[in-house]
C-alpha cells in the first residue's frame, strides 16, 4: 500500500510538472501583440511618382490584398533607399528583382528593381539602390515600384514613414475640417468627365465578396455592364500614360487629365479586348480608345473603371457629370 500510495504521489507529480512545462511553452510560443506603431525612421519616397495602388492590408493575413504601394516610375528610373540601414537581400525572387534594407525596428522593400548594391551594404536615406524594372503586376500603369514597410511579420503602409505623423480620434469625435482647408467640391462639375461605356453599372465601387475569389475586399473601381467589342471612350481629353497586361485585370489603360483644382487626376480602363491608342498618345472626351473585352480575371465581358485624384484612388463615379 505504501508503494502504491508513494507510485501515486509521485505520478501526480510529475503530471503537475509536464503541465507547468506546457504552460511555460504556449506562454513562449504565443505571438506577442503590437500595441503600439514602432519607432520609424526618417525617411523620403523611393521615386517621386504618383501613389497608383495603396495599401490594402487582408484580413486574415493569408487571403488576397495589396500589401504595399505602387508607386508610378519609369522604367530604367533610380530607386532610392527610403531611409539609412543596411541591406539585407538583393537578389532574384520569383522571377523579379528585389531589395530590402533592414532599419532597425523595421524593413522596406523595393521590386522589380535591379540592385545597384550588395548584401551587407550600408546605405543611407535618399542613396540610389537600384534601377526600376517594367513588369510589376498589380501595376495600374506601364512602370510601378511596388514599395513595402514590415515590421516582423506584420507588413505596414510604408506611406506612414512619410505621413508626417497621424493622430488619432476617439470614436466620440467629431470630425471637423483642417484650418485652412478647401471647402468640399463638386468633383463631378469640376472635371466634367462623361460615361466611358454603354450599359448599367453591374458593380458600384465599395467592399464587396469578389465573385470568382470569394474575398471581401475593396472593389476599386466601377463596373459597367457594356457588351463584348463596343467602344470604350476616354472619360475626358488627356494623356495615355500606361498601357499594360495583368493576370487580374487583363489588358489595362491609364489617362492621366492633368491637374485641376481638385487635384492631379488619373482614369483607368481595364479587361478591354484591346486599345486603339498607345502610350504618348494625347486623346479628346469620348474620343473611342478601345474595345470592351473579358480578359483578366472576370465573369464576363465588362468595363472596369477606376480613378485617383492626387494619388488617392477614389469612387469613378463621383468625377463623371
């Protein structure tokens, strides 16, 4: 019985001890929570093009989403390091060429880009890095760097390294207008841009469940519901800027209209069957630059537009009159 009872005694012990090891062990393995933004450097933009594409972080971390920024560039055109650090890969990944410079606390990354540096290298803010590519795919125009910011695993908007700062409200704020700041516009009277296609809007700008993907995500831009081959026109007179082929949008078409008192504005045309007009082009309002086609990744045959004021990208049909 003493050996039975001293068998049990010690059986209990050592479940206790296998249970305080198991606990020690989910405590280290947890991943620990941010809670507040790191401490970023100073920095300057890697090119001085246009934001084309902004950050879209997904949710849950796996799913589609644009974790960075396009900025629009040239291609041939310097890269420039976003802050001083040391680079930690230039190399050939799947295909295109990339760059990451370590800061510290946290790390860019610039692609497609030929690297002009090595491994190891210790850079500074504002040093040439690399020579921009062609080709990046989510790019809306010709040329774009994609640009991104991580912290760990976690990826960050780069643009927050040249925000100036960002302060936040509490939820019972209420939001008022910055001093100084333009009052609010008629963006559809100012740019007088008109329909680029013939047929009902099949899908309005806003968050949706893509119908081939099944993610909820931003749709960024408008679907027009025109028929296969008839005409797509340009929304308003200006200049084409980047013609390009995309697995998700297919053969795409960006007009940059100059700048009006809104702001710099840019329209995009994307799953055409083809473009009638190249890039340097000048074009008139509702001059016909292409055919309504399915390609890319879509359900049929549509018009996808989409626009940005300043490089912010914004409903299309709020600049159409």
């Amino acid at each position: 019985m003493a050996t039975a009872a001293a068998h049990g005694r010690g059986m209990r012990t050592s479940i206790r001890t296998v249970l305080s090891l198991l606990t020690v062990v989910a405590v280290v393995t947890t991943p620990a929570v941010a809670t507040a933004r790191p401490t970023l450097p100073t920095a300057v933009r890697p090119v001085p093009g246009l934001v084309l594409t902004r950050f879209d972080p997904s949710d849950p971390v796996w799913a589609a989403g644009h974790r960075g920024v396009d900025l629009a560039g040239r291609a041939g055109e310097t890269v420039v390091a976003a802050a001083d650090g040391n680079v930690s890969f230039a190399d050939v990944l799947a295909g295109r060429g990339v760059v990451v410079v370590d800061h510290g606390t946290v790390r860019t990354t610039y692609e497609p880009v030929t690297a002009t540096v090595q491994v190891g290298e210790a850079v500074g803010r504002g040093r040439p890095i690399g020579r921009l590519q062609a080709g990046h795919g989510s790019c809306p125009a010709t040329t774009c760097l994609h640009w991104g910011l991580r912290e760990g695993d976690a990826y960050l908007d780069p643009l927050l390294l040249v925000s100036g700062g960002i302060r936040l409200l509490p939820a019972s704020a209420t939001p008022r207008a910055l001093e100084g700041a333009a009052p609010e516009q008629d963006l559809a009277a100012v740019h007088a841009l008109t329909r680029p296609a013939a047929g009902p809007v099949s899908s309005p700008y806003g968050m949706r469940r893509h119908p081939l993907t099944g993610v909820w995500k931003l749709h960024d831009g408008t679907d027009i519901a025109a028929a296969c081959g008839s005409s797509i026109r340009a929304a308003g007179a200006g200049t084409v800027v980047g013609v390009s082929v995309t697995s998700a949008y297919g053969n795409r078409l960006v007009l940059d209209h100059g700048t009006t008192s809104s702001g710099r504005l840019l329209t995009a045309y994307s799953h055409a069957g083809g473009f009638a007009v190249a890039v340097g082009d000048h074009v008139s309002a509702s001059q016909v630059i292409g055919a309504v086609g399915s390609t890319g990744l879509t359900t049929g045959c549509h018009l996808h537009l989409q626009a940005w004021l300043d490089g912010r990208l914004v409903d299309p049909m709020t600049v159409i009159s």
